[in-house]
C-alpha cells in the first residue's frame, strides 16, 4: 500500500513552490508596476502643469495656452527627467502622455518578461479673481 503513495509529496511540493512562485511575483512585480504607474502619473501631470503655464491673454480674462511654448515646455520636462513621451497642446488645455515598459523579474519565470505602463494628463488654465 505504500507503494502507491510514493512521489505524492513531492508533486505537492513542486505544486506548492509553484503557488509560492506566483505569489511572490504578483507580490514583487505587481508592487513596481504600481510604483512605476504613479511615478508616471505624477511626470505627466508636472509636465502638463509646466506646460499650461504658458498662457497669453491674461488681461481679457480668458487664458489661452500658448501652443508652440506649453508644448517646448512639456517636452523639455519630460527630457529632464528622462521620460518619454508625447504632448498635444490646444490654446484650451495641455495634454501629455508618457509610458515607459518595466521588466518583471520573478514572473518572467512564468513566461511574463515586461509590461508597458502608459498614462495621460490633462492640465487647463483657470482664470484667476
């Protein structure tokens, strides 16, 4: 009767370090794509927000961005901090858009080598009092 029992626990084990391998990587992985997501969130949203500080018109009251110096400025932030990614500018509002892949390390054992992480922001110029 024991014979068939043999190798029983070493397929749970193998099933078991499986599990523990898959949790770890979601733990690990899943924890720097969070943190990659909201570094890029807050690029983005700095460089729409330097960027939308260009503005013309103040004096009518109604802020227009200007379009050629909000898009060098954005662009210019994002160099500085060594993001890429792109800028549409309307004299309305200012838009930018980053993404950057991160590798995974201990779900590429599984198969998974990187994930894109791409965001985008928006900033509008407010009149002021």
């Amino acid at each position: 009767m024991k014979r068939r029992e043999e190798g029983s626990v070493t397929a749970f084990i193998t099933a078991l370090l499986g599990v523990f391998v898959v949790v770890a990587g979601l733990t690990v992985d899943g924890g720097r794509l969070v943190a990659v997501r909201i570094e890029m969130l807050d690029h983005a949203e700095n460089a729409a927000r330097v960027a939308v500080q260009n503005v013309t018109s103040l004096r009518s009251g109604v802020p227009r961005v200007d379009v050629d110096r909000a898009r060098s400025a954005a662009e210019h932030y994002l160099r500085q901090h060594g993001v890429s990614g792109g800028v549409d500018a309307t004299p309305e509002t200012v838009t930018v858009r980053v993404s950057r892949a991160v590798p995974l390390t201990i779900l590429s054992v599984i198969g998974l080598g990187s994930r894109l992480i791409s965001v985008e922001r928006s900033a509008t110029p407010i009149p002021g009092p």
